[in-house]
C-alpha cells in the first residue's frame, strides 16, 4: 500500500485547519495509535511501533515539518485519551462512521477496505452471508464496525458473536479452534493469513456492503 502525496497534503491541510500542527518548533505533536493490529498499527518484540498507520503518522509530520511522537493506546480508550489530551491525533486505521463523527473530527480518508470473514478450514461456512453463520461462534475486535456487524448481523441470523479487546486476540482463539471464524478488515486477514495463520483458515469472502474508509481523528474544538 503506497502513502500519495494527494492523500498526505490533504491531511496535513485538514489538521492545521483543525489546529493540529500550530505549534512552536521546540514542541511535538502526539499521535496516538494502538499498537495491535497489523500490519496497519504494531510493536514489535524489541517495542518499536511500525506498521502502515505509522508510515502514514512520520510521512504526515515530514510534510508538516514538525517533530511527532508516536503514544500507543488500548483501542477501547483511544477517543477518550484524545478527548483528554493525551494525544493531539489519532493514526489507528480508524472507520469514519457517524457515530464517531459525534466525538471526533475526521480528515480525508487514507485508505477504503471491506470487511472480510476468515474460517477455520474444515468449518462449515460457505460464504459470509449471515444464513452461513447460524449456529457458528464469529470473533472479531471490540468497539469495531466489524462488531458491529457480528452483533447486529450475524448474531441477529443465529451465531454466537464473542468479542475481544483486540485483534491479536480474536485470531490467536480462531487458530486454537476456540472460535468458527472472524470477521475483520480485509487487509488484516490477509495479512494474517499470509503470516501467522498456520494454514488453519480460509479466507470465505468479502463481505458484501461493508466498505469502509479510515481516517486521522483529531478532537471536535
């Protein structure tokens, strides 16, 4: 995935007018992200942050000539810390929903994907229309549109929606069996799959009608 300059001026362009950025040169600017959802957004085992979200945060604050510093954040708690302050911006490969428009602002979007559903290989699940899950345990990450989808689609067609304070989670419990299948962004799945999935799964589809778009989150004053 390639950051455009198109995407990168718009940005910094929103911030600033946002008032994210007007600052003095001696001061940085914090953005705030989670940490556990690759490959957008992880530490790594010597507790580096990297991933695209981080590419697109340094990338960001170059355009803007300011010095920023990257604060991890338990997902669940993100928009209250950036309400509170403790950061200036939120890089987390956030979903710009309405819902969230009550809390926050949203620059442009940086990057569209949809939803997508991965399996346990031998499960029986031949697409990722809701009648395919009754009966099935369905992960995904807590305070998501994708839970939002588990709980109000799938649950509402006879699965068992059980979710999780972050991603790593959902999928460590698919891979041990402890769950039929998860539903997550489309570029997290695959990359998942491709690295750490252990041939366990499937990737079932897309899931139709699901397009999302990230964006930076700055606060609303």
């Amino acid at each position: 995935m390639q950051i455009s300059r198109w995407i990168l001026s718009a940005a910094a362009a929103a911030m600033l007018a946002l008032g994210v950025g007007s600052v003095d040169a001696a001061e940085k600017i914090k953005i705030g992200t989670e940490g556990a959802y690759p490959p957008f957004n992880t530490i790594t085992p010597d507790g580096k942050v990297e991933g695209f979200d981080i590419d697109i945060a340094n990338a960001l604050c170059a355009q803007m000539k300011i010095e920023c510093e990257i604060v991890t954040q338990d997902w669940d708690g993100i928009i209250p810390a950036l309400q509170a302050k403790k950061f200036d911006a939120i890089i987390a490969s956030m979903s710009i929903t309405e819902e969230r428009k009550k809390q926050v602002a949203f620059t442009h979007k940086y990057y569209t994907t949809p939803l997508a559903l991965v399996a346990l290989k031998d499960a029986d699940i031949a697409s990722t229309e809701p009648a395919s899950l009754a009966g099935k345990t369905v992960g995904a990450q807590a305070s998501t549109t994708q839970a939002n989808y588990a709980q109000d689609v799938y649950a509402k067609a006879g699965a068992e929606a059980k979710l999780y304070p972050t991603q790593e989670e959902a999928v460590t419990d698919l891979l041990n069996g402890r769950l039929d299948a998860v539903i997550s962004d489309k570029f997290v799945l695959v990359d998942w799959m491709k690295k750490a999935s252990d041939g366990c799964c499937k990737l079932v589809g897309d899931v139709k009608g699901t397009e999302t778009e990230a964006g930076i989150a700055v606060r609303l004053e």
